[in-house]
C-alpha cells in the first residue's frame, strides 16, 4: 500500500523546490539588473503577485477537491484538451531545464574546491568533467526515485533542513555587516543608464525563477494524506521564502555596494561570505548549496515525473507514460523526463551555455500555466473573495508575460510547437482514439505557423 505524504513533507517538498540554487545567487543576479530601489518595487510585486497565485491554488484545492493533479488539471478542465495538454507541457519542459540548471550548478559549486588559475576542472558547470559527474548524480537520483515517492520526500524533508543553516548564518552575518550609506549609494540605479520602471522589468524572470516550485503540493496532491494540507504547506512554504529572499537580497547590497555585487561569479554568496567570516565562508556556502540544490533537485525530479504519468492518464501524453512501477512511482515518466535531461545535458556541454541561460528559459515555459491557475480560478469561483484571488493571480501572469519580453515569448513559441506533434501522436496512442476538434486543429496550425518566423527570427 502506498504511502501518503504529510503537512511537513508537502511543505518541504515546495520549500525545497523554491529554495534551489537561485537563492545562492540572487545577490549578483539582482544587484546585475536593478537598483536598491528597484529591487523593492520589485519584491513588493512579485510577493503580491505570487501570494495571490499561493491562495488561487490553495481555494482551487478547497472547491474543487475532485482535480489531482493541479497545473494540468485546472487548465484542462477549464480550457479544454488542448490548452490543458500545453499547461503541461509547458510546466514539464520548465521541470526538465530546472533539472538541468540544479545539475549544472552543483558542479560550478564545486569548482570553488577543485579548481585553480591553472586548472579548470569544473568550471561553470559545463566543462566535460561536469557533465560525466551531473550524469552519474542524475541516475542516482532516477533510481531513488524509483523505490518510491515517500522515500524521496523523507530524504528531501531532510535536505530542507540542511539547506537552512547556512542561509540563517548568511543572514545573521549580513544583518552585522550591513551598512546604510553602502545601500543607499546610487539608490535609484542612475550608473545603471535604465529607468526605476525598467529595472523592476528586468528582475520579474530572476523573482518568479526562486518561486518556481510554489505548485509543488498541487502537483502532488493525489499522494498527499490531507487535501487540505495541499494548500496549507503552499502558503506555509511561499511566506517562508519570501522572507529568505528579501533578506537575502536586501542585506547583500548593504554589505557591497551594487557595482562590485554585479561584477561577482556566482554563486555570489560565497565571495560575500568570504568577506563576512574569511575563507571558511567560500565553504560554507559552497556546501549549503550542494546540499540545497541536490534536495530541490530530488523536489524537481518528483515534480516533473509526475506531470507526464498525469498528463497521459488523462489521456494527453502517449499512453505508455501512464505506468507506474510495484512502489507506485510513475517509472516510465521518470525515464523520459531523465533521458530528457541527459540530453540537455550534452547540448550544455556542446554549446557552452551557463546556469544564467537556463534560468531565463525555465522561467519563460512556466509563464502559460501560471497564468492558467488564475483563469481557471476566476472561471470557477463563485464568491467575490474568491474571484478577487483569481484576478490578482491572472493580472500577476499577465504582468510577467508583459515583463519578459518580445524574445522569450518568442523562445516559448518554438519551446511549445515540437509539444503539438506529442499531442496528436497522444491521441492515436489511447484506445479510444480520440479525434482533434475543429477549435484544436486550429490552434495547432497557427502555433505551427508561428514557429517557422519565430525560429527565425531568433536565429537572426
């Protein structure tokens, strides 16, 4: 008999899935793009926009109980086939890039041990040592995986508590060191050459990246003990690190001023720990984050195993992805998903891309199902508490998509036309053979369509 998942596990499973390797990061990724000023217009948003996303999941799992599943569920009931097939698409493919940066980033932590001026070992993450060690800690994790869900939810509660010792320290240190006149130095970004309005722009990829995972209980729901505790860990989990981001981010342009915090390889918490406490910091931070990224990473790798056992049950993915294995872990889906990554992986290796590359491109495939919670929400609610959090979360997924940008919404485009022809092989794949409507053929051809001169264009 399968065992169910509890309050603290769900929330650790969210908590861990936020609290990744962004958090690590997040001083020189901030102080690169915006001003303090900036910066606090910019939290204030995002802690706004994703407290309402939070409460849109938690109510969707009060009233309607019934849809497992989250993400993919809720756009499928609301919008159809389709859109819900999309949703999780989307939601699958930012699950695998996500996967991809943990590994990537586990290994340019680990070059503050093994590398020198005269040896680079493993680099940024992307060196072919990197990706021979990324690979072996991959199917390590894919075999935990499949001893079972529970297994690697316990493990990952503890990794959680880990991850919080040397970010409470980070903290606490920062709080000492933090001088006013240091924060306040060019306060509105003027060296910067970009608007206080366009600063804030900039950051929204960065914030919603570190909140990437808040879905984490919804996604897991149909194995959790307590529906009700769905939505109790999702909040628990999002107040929580939206503190260690504030203070993170904040205290870190107190320490060094904005200019120098830009100019930092990351992750940027060790060099700012090395001037806290002396080179103990750099292996501190260096081992909280191994830690850290290695418990979101076993988060990720749960997540994203889920959505296509999901998606094909509910008929949208191929058939053969709906299987599960004698501990009930959806065993088919967890090897797409990880040959997935493998091969992203190799195209690491082979082009040279870094942790910041990934970042940008995870964040822009989980834009349309984001923004589908809180559609769905405004479709659903009967009370005017209820639709005013629908409102909230759908003007926060619309902002974003605002905020990204002509070229990654051109970049998700691309992202999303190889997921169509899935879709349609899906649908030969299930005995009832489902036949497209009219509406679906439609919206196939026109992203279809839209791919060729997107593709272009981002060639060009």
């Amino acid at each position: 008999m399968e065992k169910k998942l509890g309050l603290s596990a769900l929330t650790a499973l969210v908590l861990s899935s936020m609290l990744g390797a962004g958090v690590f990061s997040l001083p020189q990724n901030m102080a690169e793009v915006a001003s303090p000023a900036a910066l606090l217009i910019g939290w204030a948003i995002t802690g706004v926009g994703i407290l309402f996303l939070a409460i849109a999941m938690l109510v969707l799992t009060r009233i309607r109980p019934d849809l497992d599943g989250g993400i993919f569920t809720y756009a499928r009931e609301g919008f159809g086939e389709l859109v819900g097939f999309c949703s999780a698409w989307g939601y699958w493919l930012c699950a695998v890039i996500a996967n991809v940066s943990y590994l990537v980033i586990v290994f340019s932590a680990l070059s503050f041990f093994t590398d020198t001026p005269e040896l680079r070992l493993f680099g940024d993450g992307n060196t072919w040592q990197s990706i021979v060690g990324a690979s072996v800690l991959l199917w390590v994790v894919h075999f935990l995986v499949l001893r079972g869900v529970q297994t690697a939810a316990s493990i990952n509660l503890a990794a959680t508590l880990a991850k919080l010792v040397p970010l409470g320290l980070f903290i606490v240190l920062a709080a000492i060191a933090f001088k006013s006149e240091t924060f306040t130095l060019d306060f509105h970004g003027i060296d910067l050459g970009v608007p206080v309005w366009e600063q804030v722009k900039n950051t929204m990829l960065i914030t919603l990246w570190v909140f990437i995972g808040v879905e984490g209980a919804v996604v897991v729901s149909a194995r959790a003990r307590n529906k009700k505790d769905v939505g109790r860990a999702t909040l628990l989990a999002v107040i929580s690190a939206l503190g260690v981001y504030l203070l993170v981010t904040l205290l870190s342009m107190g320490v060094v001023a904005r200019p120098e915090l830009a100019e930092m390889r990351n992750p940027s918490m060790a060099d700012l720990m090395v001037r806290m406490m002396g080179a103990w910091g750099e292996i501190v931070i260096a081992a909280g984050l191994i830690v850290s990224v290695c418990g979101a990473y076993l988060s990720w790798t749960i997540m994203a195993a889920e959505v296509p056992l999901l998606a094909a049950t509910h008929k949208a993915f191929p058939r053969i992805f709906a299987r599960q294995n004698a501990n009930n872990a959806p065993a088919a889906s967890l090897w797409l998903t990880n040959l997935s990554v493998q091969a992203s992986l190799v195209l690491i290796w082979l082009t040279g891309s870094d942790y910041n590359t990934l970042l940008t491109i995870a964040s822009e495939m989980i834009l349309v199902p984001y923004f589908l919670v809180g559609a769905f929400l405004l479709k659903v609610a009967r009370r005017p508490l209820h639709k005013v959090m629908g409102v909230g979360a759908c003007i926060y997924g619309l902002w974003l998509l605002y905020a990204s940008g002509p070229m990654h919404l051109l970049l998700s485009v691309v992202l999303y036309a190889p997921g169509l022809l899935v879709f349609i092989y899906a649908r030969r794949t299930h005995e009832d053979n489902i036949l497209l409507k009219r509406r679906e053929l439609a919206l196939i051809g026109l992203l279809l369509v839209a791919a060729v001169p997107a593709t272009w264009m981002l060639m060009g």
